[in-house]
C-alpha cells in the first residue's frame, strides 16, 4: 500500500487548499471560519513520480480531555498513528503560536518524520517570516505558499525524501 502524508495544523494555516492543491481537485472544504469540524479526507498525489496518499486531518480540529484532565491533540495523534510522513502546516504571517508550539511538541516525541511548511508566504519578500520557525526545532522550515503554489516543489522534495 502507498505511503501515507498526513498533513497536520492548526485551524485556518491553509491544510485543506494545501491538500486541494495536491490531490489536484477541491476535495476539502477550505473554510475561512476556523474550527469547522469535517470529517477527515483521504486523497492521492505523487511527487516526481513517487506515489503516496495524504490526509487532510482538519476535520479533528478540537482538543479533547483524557480522563485525567489532560488535553489531547487528537489530530496530531491520529497523525502520528497513520502516517509515515507528517506534514506539519503553520500561517507564516501570524508567526509562531501557542497552538502551534503543542502541535510541535506532539510531533517532536513521536518519533515520526516531520516536515514543516510555512505557508502563506505569497511572494518571495516574504521568505524571511520562515526564520522564526526553526524555533519549533525541525530539520528545516519551508517557506510556500499553497493558494498560490509557489515553494509547494520544495516542500514536496522535503517530503518525499523522508518516505
Ligand atoms: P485549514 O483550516 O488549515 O484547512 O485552512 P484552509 O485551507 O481552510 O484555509 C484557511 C484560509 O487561509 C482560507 O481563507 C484560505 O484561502 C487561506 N489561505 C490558505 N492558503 C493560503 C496562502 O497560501 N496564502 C494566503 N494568502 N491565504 C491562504
Ligand atoms: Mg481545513
């Protein structure tokens, strides 16, 4: 079976137009209301002829509790669960957030390959916003733009050398 991609944010970073624009047909409903529940969506892509299934986790956007009160990051767990590659997707113009620095937590301690994305960085004047990622303590943190596609190669080059 294909490798899977899972990609993994807080609401609004832009997952759902990054995975339309991947599975190259709008599967996901991009909403500009953040946390609308969806259900998870599953599609296909393929970078330079690797093959691979991704999956758009937006629809388990909400924090639930454990029986010791603890908040658990459901989508970042079902993630880590199913993926072989993450996908981490953060708002380049809003920096780094609360939010953002549990989900990198998360995916730190999984052990899992982890690709971060820092998205909505529409032209190049703005690459600079990426800098302040590699806080979250990834390998790399990839400036693109999925609306408008410009970095989403890089990103995938990033991706299909951690299959
Ligand atoms: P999700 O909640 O993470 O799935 O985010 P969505 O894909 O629904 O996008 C949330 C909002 O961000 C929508 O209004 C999108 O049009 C917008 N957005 C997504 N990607 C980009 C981008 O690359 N640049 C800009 N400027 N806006 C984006
Ligand atoms: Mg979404």
């Amino acid at each position: 079976s294909l490798p899977v991609v899972a990609i993994v944010g807080r609401a609004n970073v832009g997952k759902s137009t990054l995975f339309n624009r991947l599975v190259g047909r709008r599967v996901s409903i991009v909403e500009d209301t953040p946390g609308v529940t969806r259900d998870r969506i599953y599609g296909k892509s393929e970078w330079n002829g690797v093959p691979f299934r991704v999956i758009d986790t937006g629809g388990i956007e909400m924090d639930e509790e454990d029986e010791m009160g603890n908040l658990i990051r459901v989508q970042a767990q079902i993630a880590i669960d199913e993926a072989d590659v993450i996908l981490f997707v953060v708002d380049g113009r809003q920096g780094v957030t609360q939010a953002d620095e549990h989900v990198a937590q998360v995916l730190r301690r999984s052990q899992k390959p982890v690709v971060l994305g820092v998205n909505k960085l529409d032209n190049v004047e703005q690459y600079a916003f990426s800098y302040e990622f590699y806080s979250l303590g990834f390998d790399e943190a990839v400036p693109f733009s999925a609306e408008h596609g410009r970095g989403t190669g890089d990103l995938l080059d990033a991706v299909v050398a951690k299959l």
